[in-house]
C-alpha cells in the first residue's frame, strides 16, 4: 500500500536532508502530522525565511541578513586578522567561544580535485582580493577542518599569501585530525585559536 500523496511528498523532501534515510524520514512526515497546525506554519515560515530572507556577505562570505555582515560593520572589531573558515557554522562556533574578535572570511567549502572542486568554485579569489585592498590586515588565521581537502586548501592559500608579506598561521593541535570544528567543544576551539603556529 502506498502512502497519501502529500505524505509521500513530505518523505521525499525530508530525506533530501543529509542523513536522513527512508525510515526516518517517514517518522518525521507523520510527526508533523501529528503537529498542531499553527506550528507546522511557524515550521514551513522558517524554512521559507531561511531561502528568502538570507544573503551572503559581500565582504567576508558569510550569511547574513544585511549586506555587509555585522561583523564586517562592526567598528570595534580587530580589522589586523582574517580568520579562514569553511562554512558560516564554522563562524558561529568561534564567535560562541568569545576569544576571537577579528574579522572572517567564508570559503563555502575547500579544495578536492576528485569531486571537481578547484579554486574557482569556492570563495578564494575574493579573499585575495579583500587583501590587497585591506591594509590594516597583517594575519590571516587558517581555521580549515584537518582533513586531506582541508590541508591542501590551506597549503594553496598560504602559497598565495605569503608573498604579500601578511603573516599565515594555523590552528594549533587540539583539533582532532579528522574532526569538523562545528562539533568541538568551546575548550578545545580556544586552545587550538590560542595556540596557532605560522605556515
């Protein structure tokens, strides 16, 4: 027997959602069925704002609701420090840890050859150019996951830097290689900022 076809929908796009499989994602149709209609709108409104009422920063590449970011408008912000990250939560995890207060910039991603990624398809070219337009910057923070991708991503960056005499570090030991910094706890993501060394 198949299901109704607006439950069979709702499974469908539940599992568009990474990690989310045919058994969980039938699970979670008939939990919203079984939601009180008000917070199924406030569910389907939040999905919608997420899509309509997001940007990305112009300046840094992280997401945002104005263009540019507050952090990027933020005038008491250390404007001597980029901090390189993969992804906008990788943003959240060191504000949340409140010992950073540079400035960002989002890679939406990193280097891998085998999946076709290359320099021009993430966020790169930008942060050069945000460089040699930036006096005030003397060091940009690699804070890149330690993963294969993640290493040759900072590896190519350093390259590209260095020679404008801006210094290069990276996170210090305390990240796991292998882990993603969003799930580091608040500790681990200080010591590892604390303790960067130069590239």
């Amino acid at each position: 027997m198949q299901y109704p076809l607006p439950i069979a929908h709702l499974i469908d796009s539940f599992m568009k959602l990474p990690g989310i499989g045919e058994k969980t994602a039938t699970r979670l149709a008939f939990y919203v069925m079984d939601m009180p209609e008000g917070d199924v709108k406030e569910f389907s409104e939040a999905l919608v704002d997420v899509k309509q009422k997001l940007t990305t920063c112009s300046v840094c590449g992280n997401i945002t609701e104005h263009d540019p970011c507050e952090i990027c408008t933020n005038p008491n912000r250390d404007r001597s420090t980029i901090m390189v990250v993969e992804e906008p939560k990788d943003v959240m995890a060191f504000e949340n840890m409140g010992e950073y207060n540079g400035l960002y910039h989002v890679l939406h991603g990193v280097l891998s050859p085998m999946d076709g990624i290359g320099p021009e398809e993430i966020n790169i070219k930008s942060l050069i150019v945000r460089l040699q337009k930036n006096d005030a910057a003397k060091e940009v923070i690699l804070a890149l996951n330690s993963t294969p991708e993640g290493e040759s991503t900072s590896m190519y960056i350093s390259r590209l830097i260095k020679p404008a005499g801006i210094k290069v570090t990276r996170l210090a030991a305390g990240l796991a290689v292998g882990s993603d910094i969003e799930y580091a706890n608040l500790i681990t993501l200080k010591r590892a900022v604390q303790g960067r060394t130069e590239l």
